[in-house]
C-alpha cells in the first residue's frame, strides 16, 4: 500500500535558453510530464527558469496572469502535479523575483518574492524585496519558500521551523565557483531546524556566470538524501513529515531556544 503521507518531490536542475521564455516552458513541459508519470507529486524549477536569472534584467516582466504562470497552470491541470516556478513579477516601481506554488488542479498555493536580494551582483538595484513567507500545503507536508542567496540568512528558516513548515523548497541561480557553499547551508539549514531543505540549481552557463548544478535534498538530521551532478535531469525524492515530527521530538532543540534574550542582547549596546 502507497503511504499517502509521504510526497514524492521531483527537483527539474534544468538549464534555461535565455530570454526565451515560450522556448523553455515548451522545454520544461517534457520534464513536467515525466515527473508526473513517475509519481511525483510537485515539481520545482530553478530561480527565473523560463528566461535565466538575471539581477538587473528588465525582460520578460510579467504580472501573474501572463505567459510563464498561466502556462504552468495548465501544465500542472493537464498533467495532475503541482508545480513551483520562479518569474520576473511585475511591481512598480521595479519587479519582485517571485516564486509562486501551483496546485495539481491549477490553483495558487502559496508565492514568496525573494526576501534577499543579491546585492553583490546588483540584484538589489532591479528587484523589490519580498516582506512576506511563502507557506503552503501539499498532502500532509507544509511547505516554505526561499530563493538561492536567502540560504545565507538562518531567520528566515528558524521562523518557518516556528510555524510548524516540514520542508523548503529553494529555487537558485546558485553559481559553479561558491558550490560548496551551497552544500554547507542546505545541509545547515535542515540540521539545525530539523527539516528537509530542497535546492533545486540550474546548470550550465549564461551571459550572468557559470552554474553546476548540484540539485539536493538534506533531511531533518543534515543528510544528503538526493543529489544532481551538473547535467540537466529530474531527481526524485520522498520527503516523509513523519521523519521531521520524529526528529523534533526525539532532540527538542526548539524548547531550548531563548529567543527573548537573543532578542536582548542584540539591542545591548557594546
């Protein structure tokens, strides 16, 4: 008997032909299909997947009803999965780098714009910043949302551990030469909230760098359960919320947490 509590996540480390959104939707509706006629439940894309992430670019912004969403929401009707895809929103007075989360039948989850904005790259310069989390429910597993530089910020994750979020799904334009970080705070930001942290990496190379892939999963305890090498490909991963709830309570670091005085002493003054 198939347990009906576990979801089979499918992670889609695809390259995207840039700038060219309606060539690669045609492109990632072949994986679509494949994730769905091997089981999975969700499947999620890179950062901006349908044009390439760009930090400065003012192409293909469109507003949620436009031709990268609306697509997405009948390939997800069409093939009965959900899906999460990442897009150039349109928000005045400069676009939010917006993650939005489809249902099977063709409904919004949940979205999140990126919280940090790149500001190495002047990705700060062309997007707003989200002020808002990104939760959702598929089956029995609560979800959250963050986008690629936000896994060098552990708030963020320590307030979706606080509202009960089982596994974040993490879309990222996540570059070939700081790869090994990547690794590091996936695997970092599972152990120490105790819950699954998907990465799901483009791959290739486009005029903003060179990317490698390395789509993964951490479980509750900080271990790789699933893991891309650099070419494009679907990986497939259970994510079980019973192995979260059994973590937490078999080590129950969040009682433990002393936030109010974490709270104190960052206002002392030195």
């Amino acid at each position: 008997m198939v347990d009906q509590t576990v979801m089979r996540i499918c992670s889609a480390q695809i390259s995207s032909i840039w700038e060219d959104p309606e060539k690669t939707l045609k492109k990632a509706e072949f994986f679509i299909r494949h994730a769905a006629g091997s089981g999975a439940d969700l499947i999620c894309f890179p950062e901006q997947f349908a044009t390439g992430w760009d930090p400065i670019s003012r192409k293909n912004v469109q507003e949620i009803d436009g031709l990268i969403i609306t697509s997405l929401y009948e390939m997800a009707k069409d093939n009965a999965i959900a899906i999460l895809g990442s897009f150039r929103e349109q928000h005045d007075p400069l676009p939010k780098n917006t993650v939005v989360a489809i249902g099977s039948n063709g409904s919004i989850l949940g979205t999140y714009a990126k919280m940090h904005l790149f500001s190495p790259g002047e990705e700060h310069e062309g997007f707003t910043p989200g002020k808002e989390l990104g939760l959702f429910t598929i089956g029995s597993l609560r979800c959250g949302i963050a986008v690629c530089y936000d896994l060098r910020f552990p708030d963020l994750f320590r307030i979706y551990a606080q509202k009960g979020v089982q596994a974040v799904f993490v879309p990222a334009a996540w570059p070939l030469a700081r790869i090994r970080h990547w690794e590091l705070f996936i695997q970092t930001r599972a152990l120490e909230n105790q819950m699954f942290v998907t990465g799901i990496n483009t791959t290739g190379m486009t005029p903003v760098d060179s990317y490698a892939g390395a789509s993964m999963t951490a479980d509750p305890h900080g271990t790789i359960v699933c893991r891309a090498n650099a070419a494009e490909q679907l990986i497939f991963c259970d994510l079980d919320p019973s192995v979260v709830e059994s973590a937490r309570k078999t080590l129950p670091v969040a009682k433990d947490r002393k936030d109010q005085l974490y709270d104190r002493l960052s206002k002392k003054s030195a």
